[in-house]
C-alpha cells in the first residue's frame, strides 16, 4: 500500500509547484491505507491545518483517479514537543462529536465583525432553538468567508446544549454519492429513513454542488419537505444567493427563499486583524500586532488565504528558530501574493477560452454535445486544472453544474491529446500564457 502514496506523489508533483511540493510533501510520510483511509504523518500542527485546508481535495482526487476508491485522509501528528493535554482534549472534542464535525469550528472560535453579524446571530439563534422560527437558515457568500465554520459551530453547539439531538452534517456532494450508493444497492428506503426519521438537524454545505442533478434535488426536496413539516431544523450554505445557483429547481429556490436568508460580506480591515490574533491565540503562536496589521492589509478578502499566510509564516518562523517579523512577513506575502497572481479564476479562463474558439460564454458552460463548443470546453476544464487550485467538482460546478467524472475526462483527454497534436499544445500554451499576468 506505501506504493499507492508513492504513486499519488509523483501525480501530486506534476500537479503542484515544485516549491509547494517540497515544503508541504516532501516532509510528509505514509503510516496506513485501509478501510478507505489514507493516513499520513507530518511533522506538526501546521502542517495538518494548512494540508487540510489546500491539498487534501488534490490528494482524494489523485487517490480515486488510481485506485477508483474515495479515500479519507487522516493525518497523524508527530511532534513530540506537543503538550499531552492538548493532544488529549483535541481527541476528547472529537469523540464527543458523534457527526463529522470539524473541532476547530466552534462559535467560541469564530470572531464576529460586520461581514458577518447577521450570520453569526441567525446561526446563534438557530443553535439556540432549532427547529424554531429560524428555518430553514440559508448562508450565503464567496469563498474562504466562514460558511463552513458557522455551520459547524451550530453542530457543536447544539450538541452541546441537547446531546440527544440526532445532528447530521454533510457537504451535498456526500449526500449525492450516498444517494447513489443507496440507489445501487437497493437500500433507498435506509437512506430516506436515515434523514426522516433519526435526524432532528440537517446541516448541509454547499449545497451548490446539487445544481443540475436531478435525483439528488428531487430526493433532497422530498427530505426538505419531511423535516420541515416535522418542525426540524434545515441549515444550508452555499458561494451564491438561492435563485442564482445554476440548474437549481425552481421549487428548492423557493424553499431556501421561504426561510432566513444570511449574507457573509468580506471582512473589513478590524474583522481582519481580529481574526488573525484569535489565530495566532489558538496555535500558539508569538504574532506581534504590526505584523498582524501588515498581513491584513495585504490580503484582500478570503480568511483562508489569512490563515495559510500566518501558517506559512508560523511555519517558517518554527524552521528557521526565528521569530515573526513584518520583514520576514514580507517574503512570506511577496511569495504568497505572486503565487497568488499567478492564478486566474474559472470566470475569466472560461471568457479567454469562449473568445478564442468564437463560441458563446453560455455554449461553453452549457450542456451542448456538438464538438464545436464540446472541445472548447473540456480545454477549458483542463486549463482550470492546471492553473488553479479548484477541484474536480469545484470546476465541474462552475461549468454549469458538471459531474466531477465528466471533468476528470475532460484533463484526462486533452493531456493525451496534447501529447500527440502539437498545433493543440502550442494553442493551449498560448491561452495559458495569456491568462498568467
Ligand atoms: P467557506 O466555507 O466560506 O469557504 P470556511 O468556513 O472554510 O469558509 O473558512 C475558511 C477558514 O477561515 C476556516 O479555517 C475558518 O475557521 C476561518 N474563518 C472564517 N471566518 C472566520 C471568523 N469569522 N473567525 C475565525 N475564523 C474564521
Ligand atoms: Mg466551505
């Protein structure tokens, strides 16, 4: 089995920047893989937050392209200099959490500012009372903004309060593969009773993923319907407001409209600050408020972009024995921002591509098979693979509300096609080199 981590590494190295790779794999060891779970050991805390955050989605992918399983990664941390305790309490947290929420993710560690207030207080009050007047809650907003935190702190929460409660967390991209699972071995009636019947919370993020899957939406509209009627609570997130999810079915647009509606805005400059201090606090980190300042005021809106800079800084700072300074700041962000810069979004990739072969933005995202925008469009999936950090549903989303198999096809066609059609390569070649600044 240590050959199927040495075999996703050598994918994961033409995937990633060698750079990244030698910082954040190279340190990087197998410990197991059985029962669909990869783990791995890494060196500290750090490296667990930051692999989560931004690689675990790369690793799952490459593990289910070269074996067809969908494998869990679990990391195990060998730090020795970790204190007994706190190693203890983090495990105590997680089997106290009888779903799969994330232990990080509580209210407790979730600072409040203006982006977020109306949030944070709708998720308050539904942790609170659930099942009350707050349903179904609706959370909405871009990427890294604290979607998934504030869902999960309203698991934790109410766990806490009324440890009876049946919670279930979910991203609707597993609720689909259960479904599915369900429908191949004939055990629909498990799943729907799984939801109807032992289910007093259904917290659901990401629910964007359901656009254009049609049996997922019916199936997801009837438990909806079910839990509602029953007066259980129904929490969703999602990158976009209800009616602008594309291929979502009028009657679950109006379902989520019919309910409190949360708008998370990106943080103002104090939420910033705020934010990366509470960091710090947590991981034990030695972060001076002018070099806080400094990094908030480099990075723009996404937390997780905050969080990695101080990681990466953290990282760094553990490394070389020194401690944080805005100079030693400045070349985490001069990386961190050039990198940054580096990557195109899917919006734009898909405009350079659609005016490059002549063809409609709406052609390209839509569900057309004729080869004239059929092509275009998988060149377009396979650039987003490469010069972006979005996964295989992720793009698959974003081309209006694709399969994740059917983008993998897509790279996995047009990285054999460019091996044997040059005029192809140079082409795409170019629309890369005009989509890097
Ligand atoms: P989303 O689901 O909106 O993409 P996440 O909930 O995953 O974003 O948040 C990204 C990271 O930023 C997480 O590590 C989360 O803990 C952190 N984060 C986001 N908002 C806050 C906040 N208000 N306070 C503390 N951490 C936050
Ligand atoms: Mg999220």
């Amino acid at each position: 089995m240590e050959d199927l981590w040495e075999r996703s590494l050598k994918l994961i190295k033409e995937r990633i920047k060698s750079q990244n790779y030698k910082v954040w794999f190279e340190p990087v060891s197998f410990v197991s893989a059985k029962d669909e779970v990869l783990t791995l050991k890494v060196p500290n805390k750090f490296f667990k937050h930051w692999l989560t955050d931004n690689y675990v989605s790369i690793i799952k992918d490459i593990l289910s392209e070269l074996t067809s399983v969908n494998y869990n990664v679990n990391f195990l941390v060998s730090n020795k200099k970790e204190k007994k305790h706190k190693v203890s309490a983090y495990a105590k947290d997680y089997l106290k959490s009888k779903v799969n929420l994330n232990p990080k993710y509580t209210f407790e560690n979730f600072v409040v500012g203006h982006c977020n207030g109306i949030a944070h207080a709708h998720s308050m009050a539904v942790a609170k009372s659930p099942g009350g007047n707050n349903n179904p809650l609706f959370i909405y907003g871009g990427v890294g903004l604290g979607k998934t935190h504030l869902l999960n702190a309203i698991g934790h929460k109410t766990l806490n309060t009324q440890s009876t409660l049946n919670v279930h967390y979910l991203n609707s991209e597993e609720f689909m593969n259960e479904l599915i699972y369900s429908i191949r071995y004939d055990k629909m009636n498990n799943f729907r009773n799984k939801y109807r019947n032992s289910c007093d919370i259904l917290l659901v993020d990401d629910i964007q993923f359901i656009g254009g899957k049609e049996r997922t939406q019916d199936e997801f509209f009837h438990i909806f319907n079910y839990l509602y009627d029953s007066r259980r609570q129904i929490v969703v997130t999602s990158d976009n407001f209800p009616k602008s999810i594309p291929q979502l079915k009028d009657r679950l647009k109006s379902r989520f409209e019919s309910g409190l509606i949360a708008y998370i805005k990106p943080p103002e400059m104090e939420t910033k600050i705020a934010i990366l201090k509470k960091k710090a606090e947590l991981d034990e980190i030695d972060l001076p408020d002018e070099v806080a300042i400094f990094i908030a005021s480099k990075i723009k809106s996404n937390i997780r972009e905050l969080e990695g800079c101080l990681l990466n800084l953290a990282a760094l700072s553990s490394i070389n024995n020194s401690p944080i300074t805005i100079d030693l700041a400045q070349e985490i962000l001069q990386n961190f921002l050039q990198y940054k810069k580096e990557k195109p979004n899917i919006e734009q990739i898909q405009k350079v591509v659609a005016k490059h072969f002549n063809i409609k933005l709406s052609d390209l995202i839509s569900n057309k098979k004729m080869r004239v925008v059929a092509f275009p469009r998988q060149i377009a999936m396979y650039i987003c693979r490469n010069l972006t950090d979005y996964s295989f549903p992720e793009i698959g989303s974003k081309f209006g509300g694709k399969d994740h198999s059917t983008v993998i096809y897509a790279v996995k066609k047009i990285e054999s096609k460019i091996k044997e059609d040059s005029p192809l390569k140079n082409d795409i070649n170019s629309l890369t080199k005009n989509l890097s600044p």
